[in-house]
C-alpha cells in the first residue's frame, strides 16, 4: 500500500484536471436555487458540502460542457437544505426530492439510462447517502468552516495540556431523555465513566475558546451522535488533536486516500468503560507518530471546503477519487432492457412525487 | 399498533357520534353500541385528566398489549428530563475486575453488528481513575510536550546565569526557596551564583545543596545594613561582584539576576534565550499598601500593577523605558528593614535586565564596542546602580517579551521584624 511513515501518501497531492471530465445537469431552480434563497442558513451549517461542491464544478477546470465526452455526470440536488428554525436538519424528505431529480434526468437526457446511473454522482452528505449504493460511493467530510478555524489557531509551542478532551450532547433530553438512544448509549456512557475524571476535559459547555482548546489536547473525542459522523472529526485533524473515534459503523471520509487507523484510535462502543485504559497503554512513540501525521498539511486541506476552492482540499479529494474509480467497467453500460435497481424500494411516503 | 387503531376508532366514533344526533333528532334513539363508546371516550378523558397524557397511553398500553413487549421503569412525567436508564452490571467477580457487559435490551436487525433500539448505557462499577493509568497519562503529556518543545520550542539554547544575592534573615529560608524551585523547573542548563553577604554560612549552603543545580556559592566581606537604601546599595556591589566571576571563569550562556523575593514564571526563561546582547523584559511591582488605607481604598478604583520594562512605540521599537512611580509613597516608605511600611523599588531594577555572559569576558571577538569593562569600573562601583550604567549607548537596549506587553516576572520586598526567628 502506501508507505505513510511521516507523511500521508501522494495520493492526496493528486491534480485531478485532466484525468476525468464532468458534465453538470441543469436541473430546475426548485431543486437548488430557489431552495437555497428559501434559507440561506444552509450554507453554513454541517451539510453545506452539497452547495459548495455544486459551485465548485461549476467553475472547475473538469467540468465539460459536452456530455458525450463525460465520464461523470452530477446532479445537483440540494437535499438536505431543510432546517429546522433551530438550525438543525432534517432529512426527511431528500428521497423523494432525489427520485423527482431522477426521475427528470432520465426523461430529458439519455445518459442516465444509459448506465442506470452507473457514471453519475451525487453528493449526499448525511446518513441516507450510505443507502445511495452507486459502484462504491466516496464519502465526503462534513462541512466545517475553514476561515472560522483558521482565525483561531495559537502558536504550536503552545504545549498540549489536556489529555482528552469533548464538548457537546451526552443526553438529547430533547429527543431520548431517558438516554440509551441518542448516540446507541456510548455518549452517556462517556459520561457516567468519566465525568468526574481528572484527564478528562469533557462537558455540555459552549465555550468561545473550543478551537484553542482543541488544540491544546491530546486526545479529543468523537463519539457519534444521531448519526456516526460529525464536525468533530475535521476539527480534530485540523488542529493537530488525535481523533477518538467511538463509532462502529462509521464510514470514514476519503478512506482509501487517508489512512485513519493510522492517524486515529478507533475504540468499539462496547469498550467505553474502559476508555481510559486504552488510552493510557498506547505506547509514546505512537502518540508522537500519530501527531507527525496529523501535522502534514495537506491531510488538514483534505478535510476543508475552502472558498475558492485551493489545491489539495475536499473538492479535488473528491474528484481524485472519482478519477480513481475509472475508467468504468464495460458492464456498467447496459444493454436495452436490462434494469439492475429497484426504484420502488422504500417506505410508500417516499414513493410521492416531489 | 393496537393502541392507535383504538384511538383512530375513537376519533371516527367521534365524528360518528355526533352524526346520529343530527341526522334522527331522537334523543332517545340511543343503540347500546353508541352508549358504550361514549362511556369508553368519556373514561378514557377521565384517565387521561387523571394521569397525563403520556401515561395513559401507557396504562392502555399494559391493559391491551401482549407480554412480549419488554418492561421498562418508566419515569413519571410527561416528557421533561427523567432519570436515564442505567444498566449497572451484576457483582463483580474480583475487586480488580472494573469492566462488566451489561444487557442489551431489543431485537437485532439487519445483518450489521450495529443494533437499532434502546441501549443500555455501560457504567463500570469502581468509577474512579486507576492511579498507575493517571501517571502514564501525565508521563505521555510530557513527552508530548518534549516533542513540542524540540520541535518549536528554541532551536539551540543557551545556559541560564541565575545571580542571587542574599543573607541570612527570618524570611530567608522562605525566599530562597522558592527561586530555588523556580530555577530547579528551567528546562535549560543552569548555573546558579549565589552571594551572600557577611559572608558563607551553613545555613545559606544547605538551602542551596538541595536543589542539585550547579551552583557557586560566594561570600561577601559587607553586612547587609539596616537601612533598605543602603541594602539596595550594597546588593548593586554584590551582583557586580558575581559579573566579575562570570568574567574570570568565562561562563558561556544568558545572565538573569533572580533576587530571593521576587517570583519568575517559566515563561521568562524561554523568552530570554531570545537575547542577543542585553535586553529588557517587563517586571511587575508589588508593593505593599499600608494596612491604614484599608477603609479608603475601597472607594479608590483599583489601580493597575505599575510594571518597570521596556516601551515601544508603533512600530515596535524601543523609545524609552518604564519605571516606577513613588510619588504616592513618597513619606510612606519603609526606611528600616522590618518596618511596616510598604518596601519601594528603586528607580531601576536590575532583575528587569538580562546580558550575554560574553558581553563581560575580556577579550571577545564578536563584543560591541558600547560596553563598559567591569573591572575598569574601579572608583565608580557606588554609581552602578543598573545594567544601563554599563553602556555608553542605552539604545542597543533589546525589548523583549512582545516589547514589554508581558509581565515575565514580579518585584517584591517582604521582610520580617528583625527581632523575629523562623523556624521558631
């Protein structure tokens, strides 16, 4: 594989411009435009990867305005740009808005029959898009401000205090308050084990100093929450923080360009009694080998949507990947009534048109 | 499920309720089946007034359902913060034994080996940290902050020259002390030059054996005098006495002047390796206000810390230095050493100042021109009373800690009666 010792492979310094080309559907105002004026909160929050991306390609070198010569096609469907007045997302209806999407690319053009989708894209960045099976899909990180983030870091020889660190949820009283949901119980369990912990920096605190603080720990945890992913984990790369990842079916993003077991310590949610233990028995040379990683720059632009878009960061991982992923397979291209995916799986809600 | 289908049969014999009426006008056209949904509806409005809503779903939902849902102690309350379900595990097998695996209530689904539904939340029955894990923890930070440090941290670092003048007194044990510990934590080689006056004395040699620095420990043929400005006086000579030291054995590094009652943060020593010949950093004055002015002083709005260190300009160049104002103790000071009034630094203080040992040596390739020679300075010792007496040109004067916007280390003076003995 890749020889990682002290830096994060090449593949992350790959220039995807000519080595894949990518035509992008003009959909309807209603699926992005007019969505995003209806709340202009959706560029901000965890989720915004999906309008960036859209912006992003628009202006990219690899976007190609003749569809014959595409090897991917997108469609850009803004579904996860419902928030709640708190500023929360809900998902619920992104199935139906994805089939209506569907549904018209292959009315109006042939390259979706084609294939049965088999070169398309689309960028789905919430738990529904584990459920998008297209050939493998690329999961990509959630969005995180990179200028916020930028304007808060503190000199490295700043030394690192804090062994772990967390702050956020343990119970959603709002949603589970008895707990054992939110979070399948690990958070709580978190909690409980080592609230009153000395190494343990953990609270429901909001504190204005969140980044320093990142960065000046060790370890900082991220346990998944309702869904097994979270902001956390770019964050912690960003500053330099060893990543505590609780999470058992997490799929993490650019996996096969970033080596996380390498960069993180990955702990079964069944083990977080004995969180502490395993943390202390990582030998030195690890923990200093872990931060090596973590520092190389290009691992931190990885993780970032920057606007513009700069060299190296999540848009072109994501475009690397998918030029990794061609040429495409000559099966991919079906015959004449051939069909391979059920469109009418699903719950009868989702089924309704958009 | 059955739970719902009975109240979506209560809301349609709702509306089919009200219909009958309407439609015959008979009152007394009552079927038995109508009547008893009405008393159902109305027993359900009384239950739920009776229990809250949320429990009374559940009271039906123990009256109807099956026993193959799972039973839970659910809490009272209609959905505001209850206690969270604990899964304690069963007794452990041995004392050491801290992890149990607690049961996981509901079915599995899918063939991942993540399960959908309530969990149990996993708490180890000895809750506290095991102390062996706490010490490696803190070993493993230190190393990360040596990493730190070898990374970031200053590239080649120089031996810190510590100078302390001191004697015997009641609150000598307790000042030297604590520069000790402070000089004992500098992560850099160290030498520390001890002068006492009246000469060596064991007591003076013990305190200074414990900290296992290298130290040389002088004596000085002067008593220190009762009078607090002819003690200033005195410790300006002594210090000279230890540049001359300097000078003879040639010590190679950076000379800071540690005097036993001020306190220094560590902070001070990584900033000071950054010196290229003589700079300034900015000390805290700490002086006693008289226990007189208690009363009048809460009206008084509290004063900042008068700070001696450099001060720049806009462009972050040294114009002038900060100093002390004693105007407002101007009657009130202490003459005596012991008295009980607030104890007054001088115009400048020396341990605001740190110098390159080779600005002392004799003959230096590299050593500017704008430094006196210290034995050349024979009939003149009275007048030096600060490192700037040294330099024919105060402007080489290099500022240091963001240009004096940070205080690195704190002035004081706190001395027993003279009468006191300690220990007792």
């Amino acid at each position: 594989m890749y020889n990682f010792i002290g830096s994060a492979g090449d593949v992350l310094e790959d220039d995807p411009v000519g080595r894949l080309k990518v035509f992008v559907y003009e959909l309807p105002s209603k699926y992005n435009k007019k969505i995003l004026q209806k709340d202009p909160r959706c560029l901000a929050h965890m989720f915004a990867a999906e309008i960036f991306m859209h912006r992003f390609l628009l202006s990219s070198a690899v976007r190609t305005l003749n569809p014959e010569e595409a090897d991917w096609f997108y469609t850009p469907v803004y579904t996860t740009c419902d928030l709640t007045p708190n500023g929360l997302p809900l998902p619920f209806k992104s199935p139906r808005m994805m089939r209506s999407a569907i549904q018209l690319i292959s009315s109006n053009w042939p390259y979706w029959n084609r294939t049965e989708g088999a070169d398309h894209f689309f960028v789905v960045p919430h738990d529904f898009g584990a459920c998008f099976h297209y050939q493998g899909s690329i999961t990509i990180p959630p969005y995180a401000p990179p200028q916020k983030m930028h304007t808060h870091l503190i000199p490295d020889k700043t030394p690192r205090s804090i062994f772990v660190y967390f702050r956020g949820l343990f119970y959603d009283v709002g949603n589970d308050p008895e707990g054992g949901y939110y979070a399948r119980g690990a958070r709580a369990a978190v909690w409980e084990n080592f609230k009153n912990n000395p190494l343990f920096d953990i609270s429901t605190e909001h504190p204005t100093t969140y980044y320093e603080d990142m960065q000046r720990a060790v370890f900082c945890l991220c346990p998944l929450g309702w869904a097994p992913w979270s902001p956390r984990l770019v964050e912690a790369v960003v500053f330099g923080c060893i990543p505590v990842i609780i999470a058992d079916d997490i799929v993490l993003p650019f996996a096969d360009a970033i080596p996380w077991e390498e960069i993180g310590v990955f702990v079964d949610e069944q083990d977080v009694p004995k969180l502490d233990t395993i943390l202390t028995s990582i030998p030195p040379e690890v923990i200093l080998r872990k931060q090596r990683l973590l520092a190389n720059p290009s691992m931190k632009q990885a993780m970032l949507f920057p606007q513009p878009a700069q060299a190296g960061d999540a848009f072109h991982q994501v475009l690397n990947g998918l030029a990794r992923k061609l040429p495409h397979e000559r099966s991919v291209f079906l015959k004449p009534g051939e069909k391979s995916l059920n469109w009418t799986a699903g719950p009868v809600g989702d089924l309704k048109p958009w | 499920m059955k739970l719902s289908t009975l109240l979506q049969n209560r809301r349609s014999n709702n509306i089919k309720e009200t219909s009958p009426f309407e439609s015959t006008g008979d009152v007394t056209g009552k079927s038995p089946v109508s009547t008893f949904w009405l008393v159902l509806h109305a027993s359900f409005c009384v239950i739920s007034l009776a229990l809250g809503f949320r429990l009374s779903r559940i009271f039906f939902l123990f009256l109807f359902s099956t026993s193959s849902t799972n039973f839970y102690t659910v809490p009272f309350g209609s959905g505001e913060i209850s206690v969270p379900l604990r899964v304690h595990s069963t007794v452990t097998v041995t004392p050491n034994a801290k992890i149990e695996n607690p049961v996981k209530k509901e079915a599995v689904t899918g063939g991942s080996r993540v399960v959908v539904g309530r969990h149990g939340i996993r708490i180890r029955s000895w809750p506290h940290p095991d102390q062996d894990e706490v010490m490696k923890a803190h070993r493993m930070i230190e190393r990360v902050q040596m990493e730190q440090k070898a990374l970031f941290g200053v590239k080649s670092p120089r031996t810190v020259i510590a100078v302390t003048p001191t004697y015997v007194r009641t609150f000598q044990k307790l000042h030297l002390i604590g520069v000790m510990h402070s000089l004992m934590l500098v992560p850099y080689d160290l030498v520390w030059i001890v002068v006492e006056a009246g000469g060596v004395t064991n007591e003076t040699a013990s305190i200074v054996a414990n900290s296992g620095l290298r130290t040389i420990h002088i004596g000085f043929n002067h008593r220190i005098p009762i009078s607090w400005d002819a003690r200033h006086k005195l410790e300006a000579r002594m210090r000279l006495h230890a540049l001359r030291i300097v000078r003879k054995e040639k010590l190679d590094g950076i000379v800071m002047f540690a005097d036993d009652s001020n306190m220094h943060s560590m902070e001070l020593f990584d900033e000071i390796q950054s010196v290229k010949w003589i700079g300034a950093v900015s000390v805290g004055i700490l002086v006693q206000s008289d226990t007189d002015e208690s009363s009048s002083s809460l009206k008084e709005k509290a004063s900042p810390m008068p700070v001696q260190g450099p001060a720049c300009n806009a462009t972050r160049h040294l114009v002038g230095l900060h100093t002390y104002d004693s105007s407002k103790y101007a009657k009130r000071s202490a003459f005596y050493i012991g008295d009980r009034a607030p104890v007054l630094p001088r115009k400048l203080e020396w341990s605001g100042f740190v110098l390159n040992s080779r600005l002392l040596w004799k003959d230096h390739e590299d050593k500017p021109d704008w430094i006196k020679d210290i034995n050349a300075l024979n009939g003149a010792n009275e007048d030096v009373d600060s490192p700037l007496s040294l330099l024919k040109d105060t402007s080489v004067l290099e500022p240091l800690g963001s240009c004096g916007r940070q205080v690195l280390l704190w002035w004081l003076r706190v001395e027993a009666r003279t009468d006191s003995k300690f220990p007792p």
